[in-house]
C-alpha cells in the first residue's frame, strides 16, 4: 500500500481523512499529545485494523476521540466529577474511563466495562473529527513497543506502505500522551500521567487524586494492571536506557563515567542531558533534554530524543532525570520505562 503524507491544514486532506474513516480506513494524525492512529470506533473491522497496522497485543484497549460532547450520548454513562473535569480540561490532553454502552465494539476496550475517552484540542484535529462526524478509535500511531511518536516522519518511519494516508501537523507540542484518569472506581485514579497533572485534576475537582502504583516502578509479577498498556515494555529503545539521579555534579561525573568505560568496552554509548550540561559533557555524544526545570520542553523532546538513539545504533545511553512531580510525573514515568527502572543513585 501507498501511504500519502498530506498537510494537516489543507481542507483537501482533512476531506480525504474523513472518507477513509467513513469507508473503514486507517489515517495517520495529529494531536497536541501524539501522532494517533484512527479508525471508526463503531467499525469492528476498522479497529482490528489498528491492532493488525500496530503488532499491537488485543488486550490494550484504544482511546476514544471526539470533538463535541454531543457525541457521547449513547456511548457511555457519566461518572461523577466527569462534568466538572470536562469543563476544565476539554479539549485537551485529558483521557476519562466512562461506563460503556453496547454500541462500542469489545474491540475497543478489550472487553473491559469502560471506554476511555479524550477530546483533542489541536484546531486541525478538531476540523478532522467535526468533518468525519465519527467517534475515532485512535492509539499512538507507532509499531507496538516503540516510542510513540510526535512528528509526521516517526509515523512514516513506523507505518509507511502499512497505511493509506498521515496528515501532518507539524511537531506535536505536549509530546507526551494525555493523563489517563478513572472516575468510576471511587478514589480518582491517574493511570497513566500526562500533561494534565494530578494538581490541576484535584484542584478541578476540589478532592484528592490517587496514582495507580505502577506508575513509577514496574508491574509485580502478580499485580493486576489498572491501565492494560502497564502492562507492556513501552516507549523503548533498543539500547539499554540507565538514569542517574542525585547530586547535580556526581550526576554529571557518573554519566561521563559510565559512557566512557562502555566506549572503552566497545561499546557505543551516549548521555541524555539538559541544555545547561551539553558544554560539560560534550565528549559523551549529549543529546539535548532541554533546559533543567523545564519539564514541559523535556516531555516535549523526550520521544524524538529515543527515536534518534535507535537510528544513531546507541547500545547504552545514561540519562539525567528530573523530579516526578506536575509533568515531570508523566516524564519520568516514560522515562522509567524507557529504562526497565533502571536507575542508580550517586
Ligand atoms: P495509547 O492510545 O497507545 O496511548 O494507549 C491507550 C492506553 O489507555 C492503553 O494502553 C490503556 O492503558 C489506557 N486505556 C484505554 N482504555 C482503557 C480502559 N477502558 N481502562 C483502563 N485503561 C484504558
Ligand atoms: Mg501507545
């Protein structure tokens, strides 16, 4: 198959985005979050689809995305808070669990009760959903196990001849995945942190907002996943990630160390570091997180950044961290998967 690469500004392609959806097709797109891969959600064989297109396993469910709240009627049920988080945060990087009905398919939500549903707020986006009319199943638009990805080149590099059309939008500028949150267990529970942090979600709903446990280390062995994607080795290179956290200049000499004895080794290596250490570390091949304390430009950079490692055939890579609070939650959340939990403190 062709795949088409089109701009996402022009009517023409958002015109062609929406036929291909209408006829059970897959389309390449952009969010604020990440690149999706959609699909008619109330299509069975358009969903499998995005199974097949991704490798991805059947038991990780989609994301649900539309552009009106009208379009929820008939879908799911409203759990409380849901109103008042919608209010706040719709459109944008916010994924809801809601009651289902039976008009989404099992495909959907690997046969769990809840759909999870998110509106984008990407004008482009929107125009794509509005023009298509339907709800659209959508994951990140990269191979199962790979980083997700927030330029229109990672879809093609992922999906090309897999998919008939990518808009692109350009870079994506939250860069991370949106917060997944669960309103209809009691407690709310973030499942999956993103850029909607959990702050602004209690602050929103004026109670406190639990974190699933596994957010920031891996699933035991007999712990049931909340959020089913846990359960996978995520946003990987294939090099072998290590952080290293402590003080600011033990940290800088560790990962001079730990890249200069794999080199020795043979070993081709490299450091992930903010803007303020590329001069110091400029022997260690740095790669540029952003500037320390930005953690919105280091979610920003972080999936291009593991993308490029992969291409560049890194076989370690030792990376700073930044503190797991607001985004930098989402960050190191990514980032400590990126990394198995692998992390050493100096
Ligand atoms: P992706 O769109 O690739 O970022 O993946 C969506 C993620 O949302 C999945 O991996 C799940 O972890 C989570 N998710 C989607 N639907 C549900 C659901 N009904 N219950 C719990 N988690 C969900
Ligand atoms: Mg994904």
């Amino acid at each position: 198959m062709q795949t088409k690469v089109m701009d996402a500004s022009s009517p023409e392609a958002i015109e062609l985005a929406a036929r291909l959806f209408a006829e059970g097709q897959l389309v390449g797109f952009p969010t604020e979050t990440v690149y999706g891969l959609g699909a008619n959600a109330l299509d069975r064989e358009a969903v499998l689809s995005i199974f097949a297109a991704k490798g991805r396993p059947a038991d990780n469910p989609l994301i649900v995305h539309i552009w009106h709240r009208d379009q929820l009627e008939g879908l799911c049920e409203m759990p409380e808070g849901a109103e008042k988080l919608m209010d706040a945060f719709w459109p944008g990087p916010l994924t809801m669990l809601f009651p289902r009905t039976e008009r989404i398919p099992d495909e959907v939500t690997a046969g769990l009760p809840t759909v999870a549903i998110r509106m984008p707020s990407l004008p482009c986006t929107q125009r794509l959903l509005k023009t298509s009319g339907l709800p659209i199943a959508a994951p990140s638009a990269n191979r199962s196990g790979r980083p997700s990805p927030t330029t229109a080149a990672h879809v093609a590099e992922d999906m090309d001849g897999r998919i008939p059309l990518i808009l692109d939008g350009g870079p994506c500028q939250v860069g991370l995945e949106s917060t997944v949150l669960d309103l209809t267990h009691g407690t709310p529970t973030i499942l999956r942190p993103g850029g909607i942090t959990k702050e602004m979600i209690e602050s929103a709903l004026g109670t406190q907002v639990a974190l699933a446990g596994s957010i920031l280390r891996p699933l035991k062995p007999d712990e049931k996943a909340l959020s089913p994607g846990m359960r996978y080795r995520h946003y990987a290179p294939r090099g072998t990630v290590t952080l290293i956290e402590g003080e600011e200049e033990k940290v800088l000499e560790a990962l001079r160390k730990s890249c200069m004895g794999d080199r020795d080794a043979g070993r081709k290596s490299c450091v992930l570091c903010f803007t303020e250490h590329l001069q110091t570390l400029s022997d260690c091949d740095p790669h540029d997180l952003g500037s320390r304390g930005n953690d919105a430009e280091v979610a920003h950079r972080l999936f291009d950044i593991l993308r490029r490692v992969d291409e560049e055939g890194m076989e370690t890579i030792y990376s700073e961290v930044v503190p797991a609070e607001g985004v930098g939650l989402a960050v190191m959340n990514r980032l400590g998967r990126a990394a198995a939990f692998r992390t050493v403190r100096v």
